[in-house]
C-alpha cells in the first residue's frame, strides 16, 4: 500500500490540490530519500545505464533509464536552481555526494525543500512543486479535469 495523500477541491476556482507532506516526492511515488539513494547510486557509478541496470534490474534496459533519468535530471536542475535562488547556502554544483557534505546530512533532499521552502512552486518537480511544463493533459492547455461522470468520446 502506499501513503495515504489527502486532496481538496476548490469550488470557487474548480480546481484541486493536496497537502504533500515533505518527506513525499512530488509527482513520483516514494520518499525524497528514495530518489536520493537513486542519484546518488548513478554518482557512484560508471554510467547512467550501469545505475539503472543495477537499480531496476525487473524491467528492460530502456525502461530502467527512462526511470532513472526521471528522477536524476529534476534533482540535478534544482540544485542549481537552489543554489541560485538562496546564495551563499551550497556550493554551485549538480553533484548531490557534494551537496550533501556540504550540509553534513545523508537526507539532503529533504533540508534542501526546507532550504527554499518559500520557493517551492518554482522549483520543479520531485523536489519542488512545480508541475512538468507539458505533458498528457488535452488540447488547450487545460490540467484539470471536470468532475463528475466520464464523457464518451
């Protein structure tokens, strides 16, 4: 089973949102720990396909990398993003190991969400909050969906 995330509806402005609690990736199933551990497994290794071969050693090759790249690319964009957006607080890298020496923690994603906590809806996804610039919605732009009963199509 996983955890449990509670979710509300606005009626004014129709639209839905939850109460993520910060140990929680965003938009990944897991723990920001458990994305942690995947980055810093590819950091130790050769290659990306040698951390995913060994990480998701159930599915193919390809898928393996897709899910990997799914959760190292954001977190290496946000520690830039982050190191820009509060100054002086880590030093200008996309290496987590480094990072978290620097703030003396093995749960580094975790103080880094507290770090730019008032920054979060900028900072993208599994870290912040901000969701992926395009994806499966429908035409038009529109995210949320309409409540109530599926229309035929």
């Amino acid at each position: 089973m996983g955890t449990r995330v509670a979710r509300y509806r606005c009626p004014e402005a129709r639209v839905t949102f939850s109460l993520l609690p910060d140990f929680l990736a965003s938009r990944l199933s897991g723990t920001l720990d458990e994305v942690e551990q995947v980055v810093c497994v590819v950091e130790a290794s050769r290659s990306v396909e040698a951390a995913a071969d060994v990480l998701r050693p159930d599915i193919e090759l390809p898928g393996a990398m897709r899910w990997v790249r799914r959760r190292l690319s954001p977190i290496r964009e946000a520690l830039v993003v982050i190191a820009t957006l509060v100054p002086g607080t880590l030093p200008s890298t996309r290496k987590l190991r480094l990072v978290r020496a620097h703030l003396a923690t093995e749960h580094a994603l975790m103080d880094l969400r507290a770090l730019a906590d008032k920054h979060l809806a900028g900072i993208r996804w599994p870290l912040g909050l901000r969701p992926p610039e395009s994806g499966g919605g429908p035409r038009g732009g529109r995210r949320q969906h309409e409540t109530g009963t599926d229309r035929g199509g």
